[in-house]
C-alpha cells in the first residue's frame, strides 16, 4: 500500500493531514481557554485590589501643637478578604516645624509593649527629663520628642510612625499602616 | 520554537513511543460520527471525564479563597461570589457542571446498557463504572453542604436522617457521617476533607482503571 510521496514539488496550500491536526489542535486549543480562562483571573484577583490604606481622623488642626506630642486613640477598619475589623491604635501626635504632623506608635519598638508619657500638673504632656518623652515600662527604652530612641536604649529603631494627612476642613487624618523609621 | 524544544527533549529521552502508545489506536468505524452522526453516543463517556476534569480545575482554585470553617464558610462563599474577580462564573462552573457530570455519567450509561457493551468480557468494567457513579454522588452529596446555607444544612440535615433509617447500622452511619450528634462544626470539616482529597483520590484510581481496561479490551463491536 505505499503512496510514494515527492518531497521535491512542493504541495499547494493545506495538506489534509495539516488541516486535520490544525482543526483539532484550534478546537483542542478553544476548549482549554474556556475552561481555563476563568480561572486565571479568579487566581490573581488580589493584584486588582490596591493597598488597604484608609485614614482616620483624630482631630482638628488648631488641638496640636510643636511643643508636645499630644496622644490620640484612633480606629480605622481593616479588610482582611471577607474578615472586616475595627482595629484600635494610639499615636503620640505632633506638629513638625515645616507644618506637617508627625503621628507616632505608641508600642516600643523594642518588645512591643506601650510607651508611657507624663503629664504635667496642667494636664499637658511634659518631659521625663533630659528631652526624654517617651518611656517603656518593659524594659526601659527611651524616645525623644521625635521618638528617637536613646543610644543606651534596648529599641534598635525610633518609634514606627504612621501617615498623616490634612484634608480641606482642617481635620488630621493617620493612616491605617505602620512605617519603619531608620534613624 | 515548540517542534525543536520537543526534538531536543525526544532526543535525550525518546518520549514518542510514550505518547503514541495512548493516543494511537483505532477508532473504530461505528463508533465514528463522520461515518455516522448517530454515532455521537459514543462521546459520552469522553465528555463526562472532560467535565470531570474542568471539576478538579475549578475546585482546585474554588479552594483558594474557600475556608470550611463554621464561622467563614458562608462569608467566604460569599467574598467569592461577589467579589473575587470571576467569581460568580468560577463557582457557577463548578456548580453547573456538578449536575452535568451526573447527567453526561447517566448518558454515557445508558449507551453502554443499549449497546450492550457491559457484557463478558466487559463486565469488569461496568462494575469500576458502577463505582465511579457512586464515588460521584458522594462527591455531589459532600460538594451540597460545603456552602454552609440553610439550603445546603437542610439537605444534609435530610441526608444524614435518611442514613439514620437504615436498620440496625442507621445510627451508626449517621454517627460517621456527622462527625457526632449535632449537625456542625465537625460535619463541615469532615465534609470537605472526604469532597477535596479522599474522593477525588479514589475518583482517580478508578478512571484510571476504566480506561486502562477499556484500551486493553478494545471498543465493543457494532450493533
């Protein structure tokens, strides 16, 4: 049954066979997308969704100052997929001397437990001593009124801050994220 | 480009006996819906393993965002019907082609039984069939409760007190399958590990199995 086939004149246009495999792979091809199609944008859904970054306001303009970190309790609310929690934050809150607001964690940055301030007989917040702000309980850290640490201080890194913002009213808002400072 | 990665790959390995020992076979011509279009009925059971496979798929990415959880399996059900991108389509593959794969698998019997190709020496392989249609409503039974609504609770609610019914061992395969007294926590967590790892293991083997046999023994001959 031998078809002698001449690889020399060339065939015009589709050899059945290449038709049939070309058919078969397209449909093959066709059926794979529909089933799978789906399913790749179902597996990168989370690269849709920006950062979770939200802000809550703690107070209006005129309450701070540049001369002590007043300390504010704020909540913000956090989408973790379908789990939604109110998660509750202190910041040690302060005007900087270019205008903006510097808005610091109150956990140390040591072993985590929360920083104390003192308050003056007027009710506002003093110094400890030697520009000392912000003392740890746990373990004795020490920050400055800026939240650096002092050099004989277990924390390795100034208090974590959060972003602040100022809207059109003359609210302050900070941010649901804590950043590292490398000072 | 893909001709020379499979060459340099044929060359070290000699992968093409491999191949072409499972997918060169004959068709034969009753069988074949160019020859005669009646001759679809033929298909069933290939199309009943391809919904089986876009099951395993789906399923497969359904368990990404899915916690079989009391507390967040509904809610997370629900986070993927509305808010995964594709979600409500990802899921609704998995929800409509769990009562197509029954349906193909019911078709596909129904040939075997009117040609008569359960017969000696095929029989063996209509009981593997047999087992796989069981392994298969025990996956629809499971898949049901999986979302956690009242629809699915009641269901199985209703499932598990049909087996309580049976005599003497009815208690005790209601036990089993509850996971305890109270239909709950324990059911749902049961539920899922039998719906996404002993089923589909044991689903498997027996296709495996049932094709391994139908390939050793060959299409059954024509009406």
């Amino acid at each position: 049954m031998g078809v002698s086939v001449s690889y020399t004149d060339k065939q015009k246009g589709l050899t059945r066979r290449q038709f049939l495999t070309y058919a078969l792979g397209g449909t093959g091809a066709f059926m794979a997308v529909a089933a799978v199609g789906p399913l790749i944008p179902f597996a990168v859904d989370p690269l849709t969704r920006g950062t979770t970054e939200t802000f809550s306001t703690v107070g209006t303009e005129s309450e701070f100052n540049t001369s002590y970190p007043l300390a504010k309790d704020f909540t913000l609310k956090q989408k973790d997929g379908w789990i939604q929690v109110d998660n509750t934050y202190t910041a040690f809150i302060i005007k900087q001397q270019d205008g903006t607001y510097l808005a610091m964690s109150n956990i140390c940055t040591h072993l985590g437990c929360a920083v104390s301030q003192q308050l003056g007989s007027d009710g506002k917040p003093t110094a400890f001593s030697n520009g000392i702000w912000f003392q740890c309980p746990c373990h004795g850290s020490q920050f400055s009124l800026t939240g650096v640490q002092t050099p004989v201080s277990p924390a390795q890194r100034p208090l974590d801050i959060f972003l602040t913002k100022v809207d059109s009213t003359g609210q302050v808002l900070v941010g649901s994220k804590k950043h590292q400072r490398t000072v | 480009m893909f001709k020379k990665t499979y060459d340099w790959i044929d060359e070290r390995l000699n992968v093409t006996p491999l191949w072409r020992d499972v997918a060169d076979h004959d068709v034969p011509a009753h069988v074949n819906p160019a020859n005669q279009m009646s001759a679809f009925i033929y298909c069933f059971g290939g199309l009943t393993f391809l919904i089986v496979v876009t099951q395993i798929l789906s399923g497969m990415f359904l368990a990404m965002y899915y916690v079989p959880d009391l507390y967040n399996a509904y809610t997370s059900v629900q986070y993927i019907t509305k808010e995964v991108l594709l979600g409500n389509v990802v899921r609704g593959m998995h929800f409509w082609g769990a009562s197509l794969v029954i349906i193909m698998m019911f078709l596909h019997m129904l040939r075997v039984f009117f040609t008569g190709s359960y017969k000696a020496p095929r029989d063996l392989n209509w009981v593997v069939g047999v087992l796989i249609f069981m392994v298969v409503m025990v996956f629809g039974f499971t898949g049901y409760l999986l979302p956690w609504d009242q629809k699915a609770y009641w269901a199985t609610a209703v499932g598990t007190n049909i087996a309580n019914t049976v005599p003497i061992i009815g208690p005790y395969v209601r036990t089993l399958l509850v996971g305890g007294d109270t239909l709950g926590a324990v059911t749902l967590t049961r539920f899922f590990a039998i719906h996404v790892f002993f089923l589909p293991a044991a689903l498997l083997v027996l296709l495996g199995l049932h094709f391994l046999m139908i390939r050793k023994q060959g299409i059954a001959g024509p009406l």
